[in-house]
C-alpha cells in the first residue's frame, strides 16, 4: 500500500485532483468530508464542538452552522486551535481506519487541507500539493464560491504559505491554469503513485 498526503491551499483546487485520482484507482480518503462526518447530531464531536463554542453555532434544527462556526474560528487563531484540537483527533481516527480497509496494493490518497499546518507530512510515504499563486485563489474563492475579498483573504491567511507547503512536497501539480491543464499532470502522478505501489 502507497499512502499519499494530498494538500493545497484554499481554492488551489485539491478537490478536482482529488476526483481525478480517484477515477483513475486511488482509494480516497477525504478529510473535509469526514470532519463533517465526526460533528454531525448525536456524534461526541459535535456535543464537545456545543460545549466549546455555545449553542449559537447550531441551526433551528440541532445542525452545525458551518458559516457561523466558520465567521467565528477564521479570525481568531486561538479559537480555531480549540475547534482543531476538538475535529482533528476525530477525523485522525477514521481516516487510520479506512486506510487499514484498503487493500495491500491500493494507492490510499489522503485528502488533507491542513496537511502542512499541522505537521502530518511524516504520516505519509509521500506528499503531493496542489499549487496555484494567492491571486488565482482569491479570484477562484471569490468567483465560484461566493466569498466576499476579506472573507476568502481570511481563510487564506489562516492557512500555510505556499512556500511552507512547497517545503513538505514530493510532487507539485501546478494549477494556476485553466482546467484543461491540469489533468494530464494528475494522470503522470497517477503514473508515478501506481509506479511506486508495484515496487
């Protein structure tokens, strides 16, 4: 089994990379979708995300209000510390447990967004970091997900510099271009993983 750390900054596009890898064979494991998992009702996440936070963070019908925990956490660094240090040993455990559902030959992609910020880069046999400069984030964050300017710089700058992800890297995949671009570069990755599972 070849397990590969995959990171990137906000709207660097890791989730399309991400699909492209799985469509070719990788077994993902994506921490965002299990974050949301470990906080859902009636988990012990969410009840020690309540107890931190306030019952303000929740909907009328005892969801989380991701944009509200959100607007309160990525503006204040300590307060996004305590919401990490509640989500991030959670989703730690079940993403060692569905690597250890993989089969021996798998290439078991992690998705990761805070790989780099939280010094996960030695859990993997190898990193890959979607790469694109800070203004084709912001435009990107902007444009298609509706973030205001100073809502999108804030998210961006709660997270590593490019630079601290560059650090970490194995393999880059530069997506600062239009979408076109950027698949055969995941389908030589891909070469490359599969490469490295066989051996």
């Amino acid at each position: 089994m070849l397990s590969v750390g995959l990171t990137g900054g906000i709207g660097a596009g890791k989730s399309e990379v991400s699909r492209l890898l799985e469509s070719y064979g990788a077994v993902l494991i994506d921490a965002d979708k299990i974050a949301r998992e470990v906080v859902e009702p009636g988990t012990p996440g969410l009840a020690a995300v309540v107890e931190r936070f306030g019952d303000e963070i929740l909907t009328a019908d005892g969801v989380l209000d991701r944009p509200k925990l959100g607007s309160i956490v990525f503006s204040d660094p300590e307060r996004l510390a305590a919401l990490n240090a509640i989500v991030h040993p959670l989703v730690g455990a079940r993403s060692q447990e569905l690597e250890r559902s993989a089969g021996a030959d798998a290439v078991v992609v992690h998705d990761v967004p805070l790989l780099t910020e939280n010094g996960l880069a030695g859990r993997y046999d190898l990193v890959v970091v979607v790469d694109a400069t800070a203004a084709t984030q912001l435009a990107r964050l902007v444009e298609r997900r509706g973030m205001t300017e100073s809502e999108a710089r804030a998210r961006m700058d709660a997270q590593a510099t490019r630079e601290q992800r560059h650090a970490i890297a194995d393999l880059i995949i530069d997506n600062d271009g239009p979408l076109e671009d950027l698949e055969p570069q995941v389908r030589a990755v891909w070469a490359e993983l599969a490469r490295r599972a066989a051996e």
